[in-house]
C-alpha cells in the first residue's frame, strides 16, 4: 500500500494543467469526499501495527503535496491562466538589493577625519572603560571637581582597588598616546563617551565626540588657531571666527572657539540665537602639569588640544532639533540619511 502511496505523489508531482476543468477533476479525484486520499485513510485501520507509522506519514505527505499542489495551480489560473513555469523568464536580471547608508554621525565623523589627515594628524583609540588616572587624574581634574561626582560619571563596579568609569571624554585616548609616544604628536581621538546627564533635545547621556591633539617644539597659541581656522573653513566654508575665555582642567589658557554663522535666515538666528555666532568646539593649550604627568618635559614641549561633538555639528549640518533622533534608529528617520556616504 505504501507503494500505491508513492505512485500517488509522483503523479501529484508532475500534474500540471491550464484549465480550471482539469484542475477541478484533479481536486475531487485526489482531495475530494470520495477521493483516493479519503479511501487510503479509511484503509488505515487494516495496516497493522508495525507499519501504522510509516503509512500514516507517507498519507499526511500525499495530503500536503496535493493540497498545495492544487493551490499553487489555482493562484496560477488566478493570476493569469498560464502556466508558472513559462511566466518565469530567468535569463531576467536579478532584483537588485537596496543600498542603505552610513549613519549621519559616521559621515560626520569622517569628514572630520579626512579634513585633519590632510595636514598630518592620525586617528587614536583608546578603551571606553577608563581608570581614574587616564579619565580624571592624569588630565589636571581635582579631586573636589564636579565631573568626579557619581551624579555626572557612570561609574562600574570593580571588585579591585581601582576606581573604573565609563570615560567622560575621549580626553584619556590623549593621555595614552602621550604616555607611549614622544613628541612630535598630531592624533585626533573619535569616539563614544558617556556622562550621566538627564536625555532631552539638547543632551544626552551617550554622544560622540573628537578631540585633537598636536605636541612639538615652539607650538605657541598662533599654530592653534592657524589650525581650527583650516577646519572651519574647510568644513563650515565660513572664515570668521573668535575665541573667548574659558576654562578646563588640561589647558591653560583655554577657549570657546566661535564661528561666524550670519544672520541671513530665520533658522540662522535660532541656532545663533540672534547674535550670528555659532560655538563649535573647546580649546586650549596642554596645560604643563598634564603635559608632565604623562612623562613628557613641559619645559622643551608644548601643544595644544580641542574638541567637539559630533552630534551638535551633524544637527546643525542636517537642520535636526533633537538629539535624540540620532540614538533612536527609527528607520522614517535614517531613509533621509540613503544619499550620504
């Protein structure tokens, strides 16, 4: 019996058809109420017990193979009443698959890169769980200053002595370089950081940031701003710039570095807040007590460093008033992104 089953499947099998009459007669001679499957199943209780089994997988793969062969010739007369297989034209070219993109920060991030290579700076990486020396200490931060403080630092649990934290800058991807490398050094440091501030427009607990640094004889103030004055005009396309007071910890003297946006547009005053400046990055000069904290003589050398974020440059470049969109991955998102590579 189980060899009538096998002759049955290898008709189902090779059944094909283009009138819906045949395909009518092959449904009631196969799956019909009196059908050969409806009569093999009724013979199911004189097969004996040894070969229950067997018989009734080879009948349940009879039914399957009749039932789906029926259907798929039913959506075949549906969709147009010819056959699949000469529908099929496989000298056809494949569907081709869909390009995605980087992501916008990965652009940015880039260009950033490409910009500083071209005058002589590499690319420096470094862990993003940092000990207390590389992260704070080695970079001039007291120990009563805020950043230090579980409410701005995510800290991780060790079960050594030694404090750890998800680093708050890519600051300590400097203090490496600096402690295994000799002067002259021209690195920038992209990468991920993580401070423990509250998540809105403006802000977020995770962002990316690029820090440069240069170290050589004779390097004064006049070379950093020669330096940041490149940067935006190859990147903004804008030449004015300004540099105001400020302060941090690893540099002395430091600055906020300005860069002259105009006032042509509604969404120029919004974003400069009706004054036409844009702040784009921190800077400074290495302050000496980092300088020598990471073995290297701040009476022969000197440089300088900055940074900036790479999701307030790509928000301004893209018109984008959320920060949070860049860390959300909504793809209605991201598809505005397709032409940038």
């Amino acid at each position: 019996m189980i060899e009538k089953i096998d002759e049955y499947l290898e008709e189902i099998n090779s059944f094909e058809t283009q009138s819906a009459e045949e395909l009518e007669k092959f449904r009631i001679r196969f799956l019909g109420s009196k059908g050969l499957i409806k009569e093999l199943f009724g013979e199911f209780k004189n097969v004996p017990n040894d070969q229950k089994k067997a018989f009734g997988q080879k009948l349940n793969g009879l039914k399957q193979a009749a039932q789906e062969k029926f259907d798929s010739l039913k959506g075949d007369l549906a969709s147009g009443g010819s056959d699949r297989k000469a529908k099929e034209d496989y000298t056809r070219p494949g569907y081709p698959f869909e390009l995605g993109a980087r992501h916008p920060i990965s652009v940015i991030r880039n260009e950033i890169v490409d910009i500083f290579s071209r005058i002589g700076f590499t690319v420096a990486e470094g862990p993003e769980v940092e000990d207390d020396w590389h992260n704070f200490t080695a970079l001039n931060f007291p120990e009563e200053h805020p950043a230090r403080d579980m409410q701005d630092t995510f800290f991780v649990e060790n079960e050594g002595d030694e404090k750890l934290a998800l680093r708050t800058h890519t600051s300590s991807v400097q203090v490496r370089v600096m402690e295994n490398q000799k002067p002259p050094i021209r690195i920038i440091a992209p990468g991920r950081v993580f401070r423990n501030e509250a998540i809105s427009s403006r802000a977020h607990c995770i962002f990316h940031q690029i820090e440069g640094l240069y170290i050589d004889e004779n390097v004064s103030f006049a070379d950093m701003k020669q330096t940041l004055q490149y940067f935006t005009e190859e990147f903004f396309g804008k030449t004015k710039i300004r540099l105001r007071p400020s302060y941090f910890p690893f540099t002395e003297p430091s600055a906020e570095m300005d860069v002259y946006w105009g006032l042509e547009t509604e969404a120029d005053y919004r974003m400069t807040k009706g004054t036409g400046w844009l702040e784009i990055m921190g800077c400074g000069m290495v302050d000496p007590n980092v300088l020598e904290n990471c073995g290297i003589d701040s009476k022969k050398y000197s440089g300088f460093a900055f940074g900036m974020g790479i999701e307030r440059i790509a928000a301004q470049r893209y018109g984008i008033g959320d920060l949070r969109y860049f860390f959300e991955n909504d793809v209605r998102f991201l598809k505005q992104f397709k032409a940038a590579y």
